[in-house]
C-alpha cells in the first residue's frame, strides 16, 4: 500500500470505454498516490485511492461516521510485512460524488504519517472493499476518476485485456505477470507509487548485471518504516500474452509483488470489480523515472538525506547527512510548513542547490535516470 471539487455528470463520453449513468471525480496525484475527496456528513474529507488495501480511516472522524462494530477481526499486512489486528467497522455514512456507500466495511487506524508526506490532511484510505461492484476508469492525463455500474466497451486497437482475481475479504485484485520467462502474481494496486516492484527473492531470480541500487529509507507504511537497498532494473514484460515492452521493475522487503502507479499512469485504465478484469490502453508515455538522485526528510528537527542512489556523481553525499539550505531556504530547523515549502520546490524544479553541514554545496539535476541502465 503499500493519499477538490467533485462533480457529478449524468452521462461522461471517453474516448474509451463508454460509460453510462457515469460520475467524474478529479483527484491530485501527490507522491504515485491518487488523492479523492470522500464526503462524510456533508463534509469533504481527503482520501487514497488505493485497491491495494483494505478501507482504513483516521480515529478523528469516529464521531462523524457512528460506524457500527462487527464481530470481525481483520489481520493486515503492511508493504513492509509488518502485521497487525484491527476491529472492523460498518458504515452507511461516506459518500462520493454524489453516490451514497452502502455497509462499508473499515478499520480506524492512525494515518498521519501520509498527512505529513503528502502535505495535504489525509483521513482515509478508499480501499478495494470500497469498489467492489462499480467500474472505476482511471484517466491520468486528465487527473479524473469516472465511476459507473455499467459499460459499453469500445473496440480500441492495442488495449490489453487483464482478467483478476480477488483475495478474500479485501477484494484486492491478483493478476498475473511474466518477466524475463518468469510468471508471476501481482496485487494491482493504484495504492503504491511505483512501477513493478517485486520481493526481494522474486527479484534476485531474474535480475542481471546491470541496475542501479538505491540505500536508505526504502518504505514507509501503516505501522512500520523499512531501511536497507532497493534496485532498479529494466525488464521485458508480458500480461496476458500481450508484450509491454521494456518496464521498469524494483526490488522491495515486501513480500508481495506490486504493479503501481509509475506504470499505469502510461495508460487509460479501466479497473472493472463487475466482470474482474482490467483494460489498459495506451496513452502513448514511456517508462520513466525523474530523480535528484537523494530524497530529503525531516528528522527530530533536522532535514536529512535519507535516500540515494548510488552513482559516482553522487559519491560525496551519504544517507543521514544533514541539510542546511535547499535553494537558499534554511532547513537547519524544520517543521511541517518547512518540509512543504520544499517539496514545492522538488516538484517544481529541475535542479536544486544544497548546502550541507559540512558547509559542503552541491548542485543537483532531475533526471530520468532509467538512461543510466538503458
């Protein structure tokens, strides 16, 4: 799992499928996340969309939502195989886009972590329970949801057709992958920023000699944060017999393996919990992969490297150094308004300047750095 105004139309035309009876619902992609708005007594509420999961909300809404407890215990796992039991809950009281959600089931749980990344308050996570029965089209050109129970396909040449099943309960969807001749099963999940990730073991079965390794803070989940090294490799993938081509690939401590938003977001997809199949049509994007090659996060109250990718241009920095000044704004002593003052500045930038304690400056450019392993 590894985060608005929202309208309601009577009818949406896309380009593909055709739907009927359709709502649209913007959302921002913040972080690989697909962040909606979900009303919860006549109050808009930031939620993730996220069908890698099992619908979570923060403990601050108990009041609003008067959910009832049921005699279910749910035992989850987050991205970084940590474990945990959880009450769950019903609820007749969200709400989204105009469409009143029926006996969903939830589970409280503290979410202020995601607020603190995103930048943005985060109170929930809209989990795969919560799609079940409805037709979700994801359009991340436009940045818009359009959710309906019933479609029309269109015949669009070059789209792949993913049949899915789904784990109990949750109703996570698994389909399964090919790469590099190994067959694979994957959770599709919107919920996670990344392309293919895979368990470290599935990985170092298929891995080569050429890829590039990232150390430090690899995840950070519900209730646990994983540190150590990734990879990141370009691999030829196949799903359901159709090729797509060279895919960027990763290695995680999780023990389940990942299809994310870095890879969907190169298509128009089409995520139908009616029939359990997924329709990918290609938007025309290729893999890639925009980096300053270091990630930055507050700790107590400093502001260090806690990410970075091993390469000889980046040999004089090292995890856990300390930061004084990104373009000129002074870090030396955080707070949350500093660190989105500087993601800001990431997102909006191709190149930063950065002074650290040791008094050391370094000037660094974004780039897609799947080149390197081309």
């Amino acid at each position: 799992m590894k985060n608005y105004t929202v309208q309601c139309l009577t009818i949406v035309l896309l380009l593909f499928p055709l739907f009927f009876n359709a709502a649209t619902i913007p959302f921002e992609l913040i972080d690989g996340k697909i962040v909606i708005e979900v009303k919860i007594k006549d109050k808009q509420h930031h939620f993730i969309f996220d069908s890698g999961a099992f619908t979570l909300i923060s403990p601050e809404l108990k009041d609003e939502i008067k959910a009832k407890k049921t005699k279910i215990i749910f035992e989850g796992t987050d991205a970084n195989n940590a474990k945990s039991k959880m009450d769950v809950f019903s609820t007749n009281k969200l709400q989204i886009s105009d469409m009143d959600l029926k006996e969903v089931n939830f589970s409280f749980a503290d979410i202020n972590w995601m607020s603190a990344r995103a930048c943005k308050k985060i109170s929930g996570i809209f989990g795969a329970n919560m799609m079940k029965g409805k037709i979700w089209q994801i359009d991340f050109k436009n940045s818009k949801l359009t959710v309906s129970d019933q479609v029309n396909e269109l015949n669009v040449a070059n789209s792949v057709h993913i049949p899915f099943s789904e784990e109990n309960f949750t109703g996570v969807p698994k389909i399964n992958i090919k790469i590099r001749n190994q067959n694979l099963e994957f959770i599709f999940d919107t919920g996670s920023g990344m392309g293919f990730t895979l368990d470290q073991n599935s990985y170092n079965q298929i891995k080569d000699d050429l890829f590039l390794t990232f150390e430090g803070l690899l995840a950070q989940s519900i209730s646990s944060v994983s540190i150590g090294e990734r990879y990141v490799d370009l691999m030829e993938v196949q799903i359901n017999n159709s090729n797509m081509g060279v895919q960027m690939v990763d290695s995680s401590s999780d023990s389940r393996n990942l299809l994310g938003t870095r890879f969907m977001e190169n298509y128009e997809v089409q995520l139908d919990f009616i029939h359990k199949k997924i329709i990918l049509n290609s938007n025309g994007d290729q893999p890639r992969y925009f980096t300053f090659g270091v990630s930055f996060a507050p700790m107590k109250e400093d502001f260090i490297i806690v990410n970075k990718i091993q390469l000889p241009q980046l040999s004089a920095l090292n995890v856990k150094d300390k930061i004084l000044k990104i373009n000129n704004i002074d870090v030396s002593k955080v707070n949350s308004e500093t660190v989105c003052e500087v993601k800001k500045v990431l997102d909006s930038n191709s190149s930063i300047t950065i002074e650290t304690s040791a008094k050391k400056t370094f000037t660094l450019e974004k780039k897609n750095v799947l080149e390197y392993i081309r």
